[in-house]
C-alpha cells in the first residue's frame, strides 16, 4: 500500500517534471513547485531540499529506467549480433527518450558531464557486463571473430559514450532511427564502400 507521503512526493515530482520543460529548469522555482503541486512549501521542502534535488532525483529515475530496459534488450533470444544491433537501438532510443522534450535535461548531458559521469558511474559498470555478455556468446557460438571480448566491451561503451554528445545535438534536427542505423552500420560494416 502506497503511503501518503509517497503519492505527494510522486506528485511533486510529476509536477516538478512538467514545469522543468514548461517553463525551464532555470525559471521555475520551489514556490512554483509547489503551488502547482498544492502542497506547501513546508511539505515541498520535506521531500526535496531544493529544486536541484528534485532535478537530480528525475534524472536518477530515468538512468534507473535506461538501466532496466538495457537489460530486458540483453535478455532476448535472439542471436549475439541481433541482441547487440538491439542493444544499440534501445541505448540511442532511450537517450532520444530520456530527452524526451527537456531542454534542462538535454542541457545536463551536453555541458555537466561531471554531474552526469556522477550519475552513470552504476550504469557505466553494467553496460559493460551486458555488452560482455553479448560479444562472449557472439564468440562462443561463432557469430563473431574476437580476441578479447571483455576489451571490445570496454571499448564499446567508451565509444557510445562519445556519440553520445553528437546524438544529443542532432537529436532536434535528423531522426534519430537514421543516426542509430549509420552507427550499428559502422560498428557491424565499416566506413569503407565494398
């Protein structure tokens, strides 16, 4: 049974959530918050100590949510290579997702890497052990042809990670099933023309 303190710090966020992408993280304060939210300001401060808190506990909420989907992608029956080319578009549709309008969050990812590196450090460690876990089946089924599938999956989240910041950046102007195609090609086929 869900508490009452539990429904109104979920409302809060809800409506916090709105108004960030209303009105804009920078514009919106806890007074707004909480008038939108029709709790007092006592109330509002019992949950969240500012709206930076709040900010933070949303984006928590969908790294939690990027983590779980990553695992459900890893999960299939699919074939090794199948899995991974899922994998990669689940990755870049739930960052296009986790964008999903907000300008405050799109900000956080393109300018306060150090706030998100923070944030993803769980996550980091586990995209590596689910990348891991694809190249090693790829390899012992004989789908793929690599040496060192624990480094290949090192190396694999480094570089998502760097097409990040480009995809973020595209993201309003190009759809992004194109983006994530011309990655999975490069990563499956290359650059060069056959």
């Amino acid at each position: 049974m869900r508490t009452t303190l539990l429904i109104t710090k979920e409302k809060i966020i809800s409506v916090a959530q709105k108004l960030f992408i209303e009105t804009s993280f920078y514009r919106t304060t806890m007074k707004d918050i909480a008038r939108a939210a029709k709790v007092s300001r006592r109330t509002l401060y019992t949950h969240f100590n500012s709206k930076e808190d709040i900010f933070n506990h949303i984006v928590d909420q969908k790294i939690e949510l990027i983590e779980q989907k990553l695992e459900q992608a890893v999960r299939t029956a699919l074939p090794a290579d199948k899995r991974l080319k899922l994998y990669i578009k689940e990755r870049f549709n739930l960052i296009a997702e986790l964008m999903g309008g907000s300008q405050p969050i799109k900000e956080t990812f393109l300018h306060n890497n150090s706030r998100i590196d923070v944030l993803r450090k769980n996550i980091d460690t586990q995209e590596i052990e689910l990348l891991y876990a694809i190249l090693k089946d790829g390899v012992t089924k004989g789908i793929f042809s690599i040496k060192q599938p624990r480094r290949l999956a090192n190396s694999l989240q480094s570089v998502f990670k760097s097409l990040e910041f480009g995809f973020i950046r595209e993201y309003d102007h190009k759809p992004n099933p194109q983006i994530i195609n011309e990655y999975i090609n490069i990563l499956f086929h290359g650059i060069i023309k056959k």
